[in-house]
C-alpha cells in the first residue's frame, strides 16, 4: 500500500489526517534520512498493519538497508524502554535508583547517525506516552545540534502516524 492509497482510504471526517500526511511527507526541516525512519518508527509504534506497510512502502526505499534496520530498532527498544521507564517514573520510590538490567546494545551502536536514532527513539516515546523517554531523547538530539523545528516535525509525524493508525483500528472495529 502507498501513502496515497493509505489517504485515501481515510474516512472524510479525518481530511485533516490526509492534509497532514502529505505535507509531513515532505517536511524540509528535516533529512530524508530523518524524515523517512521517523515515519517507518512511528508507524511500527502505532501497531497498525495498514500504516506499517504503507510506511515503509514509502519510505523504506528512502533509507539505506541500515537506516531501515535502524528505525525499526529504535521501535522495537522503545516499545521495552518507554515501558520500563514509565513505570520507574509514575511509581518512584527506588526503583529508579536500581539497575534496570535489560540489554539495550543497538542504543550504543544503532547503525546510523546517533542523532538520527535518538529523534526517532523520541517519536517512539511520544506515542508510547513516556515522558522521562521523551525528555532525555530531546536533550540528546538538541545536544547534537537538531533545532526545536527539527524536534517539533518529528513528534508532528509520530501524532499524525498514530492518529491515523488509531483512525484506521476504529473504522474496522466499526465495520467488523
């Protein structure tokens, strides 16, 4: 499925969702390398086949055989991490201060720029709802020297992503 057809399959009601699809598709602050793994991230974050085909479709060709591996792994380690550290964050008390042994080596090596990787791990934890995730993610990218704009067009593509997917999940729960 292309992103056009993924468009048009949405329902009139979600105009905004298509509108913002095709502009974010091309989003200029961004690399095409920045652009297409936060797409590819996002749609694997938003659990919907539909998306994630049509994601990738798009934008897989986009990336280099690495980047591709490499968006889908920052999927894959915040799907673990924005879980875990969720939890140490709402419930405190010390678990925050114990060792959260759970292995996360692609982080250290993921493959592609690392400033790449953590936007991506960002928009992962924004649809995730994690916010000690998405606060050290930022800090990382605008460390690296990635603007707000930059920030900002990242989370706008993992919102549009996610409320497509979430669009899509209930227009079949209707239609079943």
């Amino acid at each position: 499925m292309s992103l056009d057809a993924l468009r048009a399959g949405l329902p009139e009601y979600a105009k905004d969702l298509k509108l913002n699809l095709g502009s974010l598709a091309t989003e200029p602050v961004l690399t095409t390398q920045q652009r297409a793994g936060t797409f590819i991230a996002s749609a694997l974050a938003a659990r919907n086949a539909a998306v994630t085909r049509a994601m990738v479709g798009e934008f897989g060709p986009q990336l280099s055989p690495e980047a591709l591996t490499a968006a889908k792994a920052a999927a894959a380690i915040m799907g673990m991490n924005n879980v875990y550290y969720r939890f140490t964050h709402l419930v405190g008390g010390d678990y925050s201060h114990l060792p959260a042994k759970l292995r996360m080596n692609i982080m250290a090596k993921p493959g592609v720029d690392k400033a790449d990787f953590e936007l991506w791990s960002l928009a992962v934890s924004a649809i995730n709802g994690c916010g000690m995730c998405m606060e050290s993610h930022e800090r990382v990218v605008v460390q690296a020297g990635l603007s707000r704009e930059q920030v900002q067009a990242a989370v706008r593509i993992a919102a549009t992503v996610h409320a497509v997917a979430a669009t899509l999940d209930g227009e079949e729960a209707l239609a079943g």
